[in-house]
C-alpha cells in the first residue's frame, strides 16, 4: 500500500494545485467546476499511467480554502451584490426618471393644445363679433355717431327710467315710441 501514500496522494495533491492554479477561485467554486474536474481528471490518469496504474474515476467533493481566504471570497462575494443592487437601484432610478419626464411632456402637450384651441377659439369669436358689429353699424343710419349711441342704449338696463344727460353737450336719444 506504499504506492497509495508515496504515489497517488502526492500525485494528485500536487495536479490539483497545478490545474487550480489555471483558475479564479470563482471558477473553481461554481462556473467551470466540471471543467476544472475533468482536466485533473485527464491528467492524473496520464500520471498514474505512467506507473501502470489505472484511474478508474476521480470526484473533486470537498474543497477547503483558509477562513482568511474564504472570508475575503465572501467578502468579494458581498461586494459584487451590493454593485449589482446598485446598479439596480440606478436603473430604475432612470427609468422613474423617464417616466417622470414623459409624464411631464404629456402634460405639456395636454397645456399646449388646450391653450391653442383656446386661442383658436377667442380669435373665431373675436372675428365673427367684428363681422356682427360691421353688419350691426350699416344697419344703423347716421354713421359712426348713431351706432355708438345705440351700444349706449344696449347698455341701459331695461328697469333705468331716468336718464340724467348733461346739457351743454349735444347727445340725441331716440326716444321710445310710448314716451313720445
């Protein structure tokens, strides 16, 4: 059995540290675990060959790094999620960013075209005011003069029975037909 511990124990210790060597611990503990296993597989059944000896399976279980060592993995570990959240957290920072500008740009818009129709709006009824107007003055006879005074009278309320108009000044009235 001195093959055991002068042959395979060092053997495979010392391929083990060779092929780790070739890998990030990362590596080793997750993504390319089954990788790293057939490699030193592969090898150590090259090695034992040469001594006529034949591997008939090798299984990596258990794999043991200093607490310095593991601690610092783990602390890296604790690092790497803590940027991932970050990021996270500046990702959808952006992305409430963005909707807040497009809820904002939406109201905007919202403002803008209500502002436009209103403005649409009071030019029509300005325009067919001056057309109502222009009609109104040359159904008047009298020119400008009579057509004053007639908004003058639509102005009166209809309840008004005196009206105090001052005398040196030239104002004419058409009185109603019943005062006559």
């Amino acid at each position: 059995m001195r093959y055991n511990d002068e042959l395979v124990r060092p053997t495979v210790r010392g391929l083990v540290r060779d092929v780790a060597a070739q890998y990030g611990t990362q590596e080793i503990i997750s993504a390319q675990r089954a990788e790293f296993e057939q490699q030193i597989r592969e090898k150590l059944s090259a090695k034992l060959g040469e001594n006529n000896l034949v591997l008939v399976d090798f299984f990596l279980r258990d794999i043991r790094f200093s607490l310095a060592y593991a601690a610092a993995i783990e602390q890296k570990q604790i690092i790497e999620q803590q940027i991932l959240q970050a990021k996270n957290t500046i990702e959808l920072t952006k992305l409430e960013a963005e909707q807040a500008r497009q809820v904002a740009q939406g109201a905007a818009d919202t403002a803008m075209i209500a502002a436009e129709s209103a403005a649409k709006a009071r030019l029509l009824d300005a325009q067919a005011e001056a057309q109502a107007l222009k009609l109104i003055a040359a159904a008047i006879p009298g020119g400008p003069e009579a057509f004053i005074q007639y908004q003058y009278l639509l102005k009166i309320p209809a309840s008004l029975k005196t009206i105090i108009v001052p005398g040196n000044t030239q104002f004419s009235l058409p009185l109603p037909a019943n005062l006559e």
